[in-house]
C-alpha cells in the first residue's frame, strides 16, 4: 500500500504522509486448500448454497489474526 501511494504521489509530482492505524497481518488463501473446501462444501447439501466461479470476497478483517495463531500452535 506505501509503494503504491507514493509511486501515485511521484507520478502527479506530490507528496504523501502514511500512518498505518491497523496492524492486522495479510491474509493469504491457499487456492488448492480453498478448492478442496469448497468441494466438501457443495457435498454437505445446504439449500441456495452454490460457489462464484473465479471469484474473490472479504470474509473478515480479523480472520487473519485466527489464521496466524493457528499457524503458530501448528507449527511448535
């Protein structure tokens, strides 16, 4: 985000002060974990329950921070 705002603010020959005010981690899906669910998914049977084709969505802010403690206690 800090790169692209000043390569924006040097393009149109301005300045740019950043503050970050979040310090939740990046979110990264596997898309090979993310197709497996979403085949377990389709086989559960819940009714008007059906996947978008090459599609990206934020499911929530804070996942990554659930994400990343599971990270940790799976990995020591």
């Amino acid at each position: 985000m800090k790169e692209v705002c000043h390569k924006i603010a040097d393009t149109y020959r301005g300045t740019v002060e950043i503050e970050m005010v979040s310090t939740v981690p990046s979110l990264m899906c596997d898309p090979q974990l993310t197709l497996e669910m979403a085949e377990y998914m389709s086989q559960i049977g819940i009714e008007g329950l059906k996947g978008i084709p090459n599609s990206t969505a934020i499911a929530s802010e804070d996942f990554a921070i659930i994400a990343e403690k599971y990270r940790q206690l799976i990995c020591f």
